[in-house]
C-alpha cells in the first residue's frame, strides 16, 4: 500500500489570502484582525499583518487541502509568536476575548500541523507554548462564568496539546537534548497529579531528565498525593515555578477537602478547637478568611479565629467553587510578563537550596493492575510500596517534616492511655494551651509556623518587562 505524497504548504502569511477575503465579505473579522480606526466602520478593513488564520472543521468529503491554505513549519510559528507577544498582553480586552480567540487560532495552528505532519523543532516548541498557555488561561480564568470560559474544553484542548508533546519527545530525542523537556514532563506529572499512569510515565523517564530538579519536585508532589501527605503537599507545592503551580492548583479543592475529612476525624471533640491560623498555613490559604468560608463549605463551624472538627458535622459539598491562590500561585508571577510566562522565561523553581539528593526516585515496578494497581519505588536504598490517600494523620506536624507527634492541639490519637475523665481532661488542657505554650527554647506554635511558611516562599523568578497588574492583594494582572 502506497503512502500518501507529503503535503507542504506554500502560504507565507499567517492567513490564507482567500480566506481573509471570503471572512471579510462575510463580516466574519475579529476586531484584532481589523485594521485600527475602523472597527467601528459598517465593513471594517482588513489589516494582512494582523489576520490569523481560524480553526474551521473539515467538510465531509473535501479533497486534500490545497498547498496555498496551508503555512509552512515557519510560518506556523511565527504566527504562534505573534499570538503570545502581540495578542496575549493587550489591555485594550478582558482576558476572556483575549483567550478565545488565541485558542481558536492555536487550534487552526495545530490543524495545519497535523496535515502536513510537522515534526521536529517547530512543532515542538509551538506544543510547549500551546501548553503553558491552556495551563496560565485555566488558572486566570477559574473564577469566570461557564458562558466565559469553559473549563473542560481548555483541558481537552490541553490534554491533547500533552500527549502530542510527549510523543514528540520520545520520537525526536536529538531535538529536545536542550529544550524543556524536563519542564513539560513535571508539568504532565502536576496536572495529572494522583494518576498511576502518570507517575509511572515520570518513573519511566531518562536518568538525566528525572533528576532534575524540577522533576523531582513534581515526583514528590505527586507522591505525597498518593499517600494522602496534604502537609508535604502543600509544603513543597510553595516551591513549585509559577506555570507549574497554576498546573497543580486545579488540584487543591480537592486535596484540601481531603485534608479536612481526616482531621475531622482525628482531631473530632466537643472541646478540641484547632486555630484557623494553623489552618491557613497547612492548606495554602491565603488569609484566615477564606480558611473559615472553606472550612463553613464542609459543614464545619469556624468563628472566632478557631475551627471545631467534628466528624459528625463534616460534609462533602457536590462543588467547590475555585478561587485564586496568592501565597502559592500570584507571589510567584513578580515582574514576569505573560509573554514571559508562554514563552517558559519564567519556569524557575522558587527556591535553590532545596535538595532532593536524599529523596531521589531510581527504579519503579508495579505489582498489580486495574484498581487495586501499586507502584513501588526505590527510595534511600529501601523498598517502598506507595499507597494512594494514606498516611496523611502521621504527617500532621506542623513544622516540617518533623515526625514528632502534635502536642497541644488534641489528645484523640492517644485514646488507649488513662480513663475517660482523663482524656476530657486532657483535651481541655490542649485547647486551652494552643496560644499560650511557651518557654524556655520555644517559640509559640504560631510563630513557628509563620516562620516555617515564610522560609518556604523564597523566589527565585527572573525579571522582565512591565508588571502586568499591581502588586499586593489586587491579583497581578490589571483586568479579570
């Protein structure tokens, strides 16, 4: 059976002459194509400079595209470019305009591509700036209405813009020996973030791909989620590059909702109440606030500054609504510009004495499949069998990775020792001296936890044009 003849497009510019006229007849122009000053004008000009090419579906039955609709390698990425350095920043438009027409000009980009079966460079570093867009776009946008952003279409969009990528990496190893690739495979880890599949993909890496750094970081992301560690989690997402936390935080409704349930039950007393400040810094929340209001969400009574976990008040709402995060995403962006943040100029982690040499992941075997499926792992020279959501209570120390039980909070898990007058005793005791345990050589719980937290938010993200928002609890960008 004879192949099909290689097609190879002809078109220099970023979109086709005949479909500029036809879309201009049709009053089919965006206003981002128009030429400036007359998009207010009954038949608006078309500028060529400006004019993208749009995704359109294959009609039924059409014959093989003409050469002169379809851009070259080149061209394809200079349109691409232009997309994130011209159309991305604009502050003439609200970011939801901004994203659909980007997205819909990507998906004609990658329609091209595949016709005529771009391979190597090109096509690679369009799919790395396709991704880091759909990552930016699902976080900037958590917040807006249905009708402005349809959240499952981006991650179709994106999941597909992945698997594209990876494969790509895989077949042409000698073009990506100096890209980012690394960066792109922890990106696939943190989006993905509790799939085996995933983790058994990252496992599965080159030896120099998974030891890098940020590799690393996103292995043990993705194993602390697998063990259900919510404190680890949230400890070393601080640490994450900005792309790579707007990646995970789709993820974190979820984690902390987790989070909740098990400390409803370990910590589950009529006397026991658990500071909202604490709180705060275990899970990532931005402000004591928004803590309560999460915590009020699962059934939970939080008032005066204090939470009180009762397992027979939690509740699972059907939806969590997600918001933006500043400690663990918005810190992170600084002076970087969007443009910036595409481009990958700002994938940087955000703290370099972190290390991980201690905790490097060498082999992977899984001993099952289907549901009941384990991964195992080499770790500090030990077999280790990872379990998904487990082990979260013995990792509910409030300071690092201390493995000291937690004192002065609640006494449930010691439930074996004394009588019950004793424990109740006890319990009282605890709660009483959440906010007053000092002495000699120790600090106030609060205190170290705040110290714990902010020696954790070190960035290290490289400069660039002018800021897109201002700085502070405005989110930094200047329009929703």
């Amino acid at each position: 059976m004879s192949e099909e003849p290689e097609i190879r497009g002809t078109c220099q510019d970023m979109c086709p002459e005949q479909e500029r006229a036809a879309r201009h007849g049709e009053r089919r122009l965006h206003r981002f194509e128009m030429v400036e000053g007359t998009e207010q004008d009954r038949h608006p000009l078309v500028d060529p400079s400006r004019c993208v090419k749009e995704y359109s579906r294959p009609a039924a039955g059409k014959d093989i595209i003409p050469p002169a609709e379809l851009r070259p390698p080149q061209v394809l990425l200079c349109t691409v470019d232009y997309l994130v350095n011209r159309i991305l920043p604009r502050e003439d438009a609200y970011f939801s305009e901004v994203y659909n027409f980007i997205s819909d000009r990507l998906r004609a980009v990658r329609q091209d591509m595949v016709v005529q079966r771009v391979k190597g460079h090109a096509c690679i570093a369009i799919l790395e700036k396709a991704v880091r867009f759909h990552v930016y776009a699902a976080y900037r946008l958590c917040e807006s209405s249905i009708q402005q952003f349809d959240p499952h279409l981006n991650s179709q969009q994106l999941e597909n813009c992945l698997t594209w990528l990876l494969k790509e990496y895989q077949d042409d190893r000698q073009a990506v020996a100096t890209g980012n690739r690394a960066s792109m495979e922890a990106l696939y880890l943190l989006y993905c973030l509790g799939s085996h599949d995933a983790l058994q993909h990252g496992l599965t890496l080159s030896k120099s791909t998974r030891q890098s750094r940020v590799v690393q970081l996103a292995l043990q992301v993705h194993l602390a989620q697998l063990r259900g560690d919510f404190v680890q989690l949230f400890r070393l997402a601080r640490q994450l590059p900005y792309i790579h936390s707007c990646a995970v935080h789709r993820h974190l409704a979820s984690v902390r909702s987790w989070a909740l349930q098990v400390m409803s039950t370990a910590y589950s007393s009529k006397v026991c109440r658990f500071p909202l400040s604490h709180l705060q810094c275990l899970l990532g929340f931005d402000d004591e606030a928004e803590t309560a209001e999460f915590c009020r969400q699962h059934g939970l009574n939080a008032v005066d500054s204090y939470v009180a976990f009762r397992k027979a008040d939690f509740s699972s709402p059907e939806k969590v609504q997600p918001k933006f995060s500043q400690c663990l995403v918005d810190d992170k962006l600084h002076e970087c510009t969007l443009p910036d943040i595409v481009n990958g100029k700002a994938d940087k982690l955000c703290s370099k004495d972190t290390d991980f040499s201690s905790q490097l992941v060498v082999t992977a075997k899984q001993t099952d499949s289907g549901p009941n499926r384990r991964t195992n792992i080499m770790k500090g020279g030990e077999d280790v069998q990872v379990e998904p959501l487990t082990g979260a209570i013995g990792t509910l120390s409030l300071v690092g990775y201390s493995t000291e039980p937690t004192p002065a909070i609640c006494n449930n898990m010691n439930t074996s020792q004394g009588t019950r007058q004793s424990r109740q005793e006890q319990n009282v005791t605890h709660s009483t001296s959440l906010v007053t345990t000092e002495g000699p050589g120790l600090e106030s719980r609060s205190g170290r936890l705040s110290a714990a937290c902010e020696g954790e938010t070190s960035y290290d993200i490289p400069s660039g044009g002018a800021t897109d928002g201002q700085r502070g609890p405005e989110r930094p960008w200047s329009r929703p």
